[in-house]
C-alpha cells in the first residue's frame, strides 16, 4: 500500500515509517518532512493528499495537547488542545475519506490517558475520548474505507526522555508500531486498538 505517515520523525511515527517499509511505500510527512503538512490546516493536509493521489492509507502519529494540572488550564490550554490533537486528526480523518483508493485505512493516534487518567493529563484524556468516539461514527460513514484508532500506552522511549518514573504497561516505540501495521492490514474497522 501506499501509506502517508503524519508524524514519521516522531518516537512512534519513526518507528512504525520502519516497520511499514519492508512491504509498503512510505511517504513520510509532518511540518519538518521533505512531505510538508500541518495538522492545524486541513488545506494542508487536502493538499498532502492531493500531491499523493495514489495514497491508499493514512497514519497519524502527530497531535499534541497540554500537560498541566486541571486547575492551572487556562481557555486557552484547551483551545490549543481541541485544535491539535482533536481537531488536527479529526480533519485528517475529514480530508483523507474522500481521496483515498478504495479499501483503504485511516489510522489515527489517542493513547492511554483517555481510558486511564493521571494528574496533569486531563486535555489528553479530553481529546483522546472525543477521538474514540469521532472514529467509532466516522466509520459508519466510511464502509469504502478502515478507520481505527490506535491507544498506545505510555512509550519507553519516552518515558527515559521526560525522566519519569517507570510507566506499568510502557512498551518500546518499535512494539507499538507493529500494532499500527496489523491495523493497517487487517479487517477491523471503527475500533480503538491498545497494543499490547
Ligand atoms: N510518546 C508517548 O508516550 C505517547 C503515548 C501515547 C500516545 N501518544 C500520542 O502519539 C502521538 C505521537 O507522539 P510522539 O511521542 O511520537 O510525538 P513526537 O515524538 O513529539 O513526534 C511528533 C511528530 O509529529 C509531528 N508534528 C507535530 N506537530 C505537527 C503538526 N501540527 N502537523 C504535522 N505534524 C506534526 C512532528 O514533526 P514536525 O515537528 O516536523 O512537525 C513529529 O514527527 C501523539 O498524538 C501523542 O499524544 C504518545
């Protein structure tokens, strides 16, 4: 398949970039890439897919929100949050269903704060909710496509980079990348998915 990936620099965009290129063609994309898109912009993300008219699948791996604790957010926190993480992949979603081939697949990325809270993660728990649900409906919509969420637990690469304290059920980013490959291969449509 032909598969764009928003986010491929990214700690889990990198890896599943690497665990897509034995079998399928990478197009690697984010603000930085050689494939210029902005999440923020559906133009952009309209324009990414129609400079790739052959795309069959999209994966976001991009989509951040703020980490504060919920008495410090401010309106401004959550606007940010609700058009990042939110909004960038929902409009993903939006512009990927009508040019993508056939039997194609969108995958888009939550995480583990939606279904397990933790103090300071209340805007990811927030988007990442709000995502699991979008998909659930978008794919109703979509029976030419897949459409899945993927609800990575806390990565260990990460986890080492912030100096955390050690995260129950962290995986490493090339383990979790596999579960976006099986996603995009597979049947299931309208899930959210939690590697394990
Ligand atoms: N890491 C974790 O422990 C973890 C756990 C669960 C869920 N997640 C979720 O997984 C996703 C990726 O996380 P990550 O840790 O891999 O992030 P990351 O290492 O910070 O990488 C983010 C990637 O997204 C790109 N990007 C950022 N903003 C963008 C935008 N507006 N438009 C297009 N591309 C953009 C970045 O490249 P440019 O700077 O070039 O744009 C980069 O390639 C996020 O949604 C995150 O919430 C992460």
């Amino acid at each position: 398949m032909n598969v764009i990936v928003i986010g491929a620099t990214g700690t889990i965009g990198a890896a599943i970039a690497a665990a897509l290129r034995p079998n399928h063609t990478v197009i690697p994309a984010s603000r930085h890439s050689e494939h210029k898109v902005d999440i923020l912009d559906s133009r952009s993300i309209a324009a990414l897919l129609d400079a790739n008219p052959h795309t069959d699948a999209v994966i976001c791996a991009a989509g951040d929100a703020v980490f504060k604790p919920l008495a410090d957010l401010t309106d401004a926190d959550f606007t940010t949050a609700l058009s990042n993480k939110l909004m960038g992949q929902v409009n993903v979603i939006r512009c990927a269903l009508p040019r993508l081939r056939p039997n194609g697949a969108i995958l888009i990325t939550t995480g583990i704060l939606g279904a397990r809270p933790m103090p300071g993660g209340a805007t990811f728990s927030l988007a990442n909710g709000a995502l699991e649900a979008f998909t659930r409906a978008a794919a109703l919509e979509a029976p030419h496509l897949r459409i899945n969420a993927i609800s990575p637990p806390w990565i260990a690469e990460t986890v080492a980079a912030l100096h955390m304290p050690p995260q129950p059920g962290a995986l490493p980013a090339a383990h979790v990348a596999r579960t976006y490959v099986a996603a995009l291969e597979g049947t299931a449509t309208g899930q959210t998915i939690v590697p394990s």
